[in-house]
C-alpha cells in the first residue's frame, strides 16, 4: 500500500465512521458533494476548508453567547457551516489526491474542539438571559458525554478497526444505529431545530441524556460482542 493510499484509507477510516447516519448521508453528505464538486477546479486547499470551518464554529459559539434569537439563527447558520466543511474537505482531500495525516489529525482535533467552545457559547447566552445556573449543570453533562462518544470511537477504530463492517452484517442493529447513532449529523440537525424553535435549554437537556444513555448501550452492546469474539475477526492492515 502507498503513501496516498494509506492518507485515502485514513480519511476514511476516522471514528465519525462508527457514528455515521442515514440523515447524515441524506443530507450532510450530498450538501457537502455538491460544495466540492464546485471547489475542485479552484486552488482550495482540504486544510483552509477546514480552518474556514473552524473559524465559523467559533465565531458560532459567539453569536449563541449573545443569547438573542436573531443571532441563535445566524450561529445556527454558521454551525451548519462548520459540520459541512467537515464533510467538503474529505470529499476535496480524496478527488485532488491531497489526503495527508496532517490534514486528518487537524479534521480530527478541529471537530473535536468546536463542540465544547459551541456549548459553552449555548450555556452562557441561556445563562446570560435567564440568571438560570441549572443550565451550566446540563452543559457539564452534554459535553462529558460527547467526550466519552468521541473517546469511545477513537478507541474503538484503533483495537476493533473493522468493528463497523461487522455491525453492517447485523442488518437489523446496523439500520438502528443509523437511524439513532448520536453523531455529528444529528446532533447539528437537532441543533438547528432547537435553534428555531429557539429553546436553547431543551437541546442541552437532550444532548446530556441522549448523549449519556447512547454512550451506555454502545459501551454495552460492543462489550457484549467483542466477548462473544469480534476481537478474533479484527484484521489489522500491517502491510
């Protein structure tokens, strides 16, 4: 195996891979095709996608600290921005033969520093509105258990690589999880929904008890089979 292939494999192997969903592909996906189908022939680099993406969910987390509803709609707009950008310089990386581990580390740990700075933005603008401290305890829970999903899925891509391809011989829980998977997709789709319906403090609610229960039964469900002999399955690319 190459050197491009190994950074292509790599792209393609990130732990989002366990999370992925059906309204993700729906929607996210094609979004994401259509916005580098256009970026191609221009000299944007996967990397400044990226950055760009990194900036819009800073700048996200702001607007939602602001607390007022136009700006929850304008971080709502920018978040989704942030997710899609996720998707577009994967999809750019792969067609211009950029894909390097540099580019996936940075995805990788851009993706997984947004999330907390954007629910910080959320529990300050609830807070800054309503004086409500019950608020800062929801958030304390929604990000721990979006670190634990997170960690759980790095984990697992590294000592069960090929745990994902032994779920999708399991139509019927393979079809569950993505339908419900608590992924990166859903958790933006039930943000921007919650940002609409401008109730900040339900979409916390629901990120801290979805999130702790989603990562309970994954933790059950892959104890159970890597028991049952996944770990005999797993074939490691050595070459």
């Amino acid at each position: 195996m190459n050197r491009e292939d190994r950074h292509s494999k790599l792209m393609m192997n990130r732990d989002e891979k366990l999370y992925e969903t059906l309204y993700g592909n729906m929607i996210y996906r094609k979004a994401g095709d259509f916005i580098a189908n256009r970026l191609i022939k221009t000299n944007v680099t996967p990397n400044q996608v990226t950055i760009v993406g990194f900036v819009s969910g800073l700048i996200a987390a702001f607007f939602y600290g602001i607390g007022y509803y136009p700006w929850l709609i304008a971080g709502m707009v920018l978040a989704n921005l942030f997710l899609l950008s996720d998707f577009v310089d994967g999809e750019i990386a792969r067609r211009k033969s950029m894909c390097s581990y540099y580019g996936s580390w940075l995805d990788g740990m851009v993706g997984k520093m947004v999330d907390p700075v954007l629910f910080f933005g959320i529990c300050w603008g609830h807070y800054r509105i309503t004086g409500e401290m019950l608020i800062w305890i929801v958030g304390f829970v929604a990000v721990t258990s979006r670190l634990l999903i997170a960690n759980f899925g790095a984990n697992t891509t590294v000592y069960i690589p090929n745990g994902v391809d032994l779920m999708r011989k399991e139509p019927t829980r393979n079809k569950f999880r993505r339908l419900f998977a608590f992924g990166h997709t859903h958790l933006y789709i039930l943000l921007t929904i919650t940002s609409l319906l401008n109730k900040m403090w339900l979409f916390m609610i629901i990120v801290s008890i979805y999130g702790t229960v989603f990562y309970i039964a994954l933790f059950i469900f892959f104890n159970m089979k890597i028991r049952q002999g996944w770990s005999t399955f797993v074939k490691r690319d050595e070459s």
